[in-house]
C-alpha cells in the first residue's frame, strides 16, 4: 500500500495577543470559518473588560488561484505588535508590513 503523503499545513502562526487602553488585539486566523472569504489577514478588538468583541478588521485581501487548493495559498499574519498608543504593526508570512491605526480602522502597507 502506497502511503499518502498530507500536504496540509503543519503549522499556522499563533501571534501572542497585544493590549491597549483596555482592549485586546489578537489574529483571527480562520476568517472562512465566521463567514469571511479568506483565511488569514484578520485582527480581532475584544474589550478585556467584558470580553465583547468590538470589531473586526481585514488587513489585507487574499487573491485565490482556483487552479490551486485554497488551504495551501492561506496567508497568515506572524506578527502582531504595538507600535504606538494607536497603531498597530502587522506582518504576514510573506514578511509583508502593515500598520492599523486602532482609533480609525484603518490599514496602511508599510513600505521601506
């Protein structure tokens, strides 16, 4: 009998959680599974307080191959860090860099 070889995943980023003026930052890794349309590229604000979540933000847009399994192109975020009192810093597996300033929601590709 042939064995066959698992080309899944082995492991996916787990970035430790940041907090902030009482409200915690951490990645949602499996966006699909709440509905969204890609894995991965999502934070999460959740009051620490009550532990309600806030919001929910897409960092960055994943562009499928429909030749190609979906699960294999899932991009990740690696990192999560405070950069500031409002800006988040945000990097994926690619190395690629984001910055999320968490009083507006919004995201700016950090470019050298």
């Amino acid at each position: 009998m042939i064995e066959k070889i698992s080309k899944e995943r082995s492991e996916v980023p787990e970035p430790v959680p940041v907090s902030l003026g009482g409200i915690r930052y951490e990645v949602l890794p499996w966006g699909k599974a709440r509905g969204f349309g890609q894995n991965g590229g999502f934070i999460v604000a959740i009051d620490e307080a009550t532990g309600e979540e806030k919001w929910i933000l897409k960092i960055y847009d994943m562009l499928y191959d429909h030749d190609m399994e979906e699960d294999k192109q899932d991009i990740f975020i690696s990192e999560l860090e405070v950069e500031s009192e409002y800006l988040l810093h945000v990097v994926n597996e690619r190395e690629e860099h984001y910055l999320v300033n968490i009083e507006t929601q919004s995201v700016t590709k950090w470019v050298d």
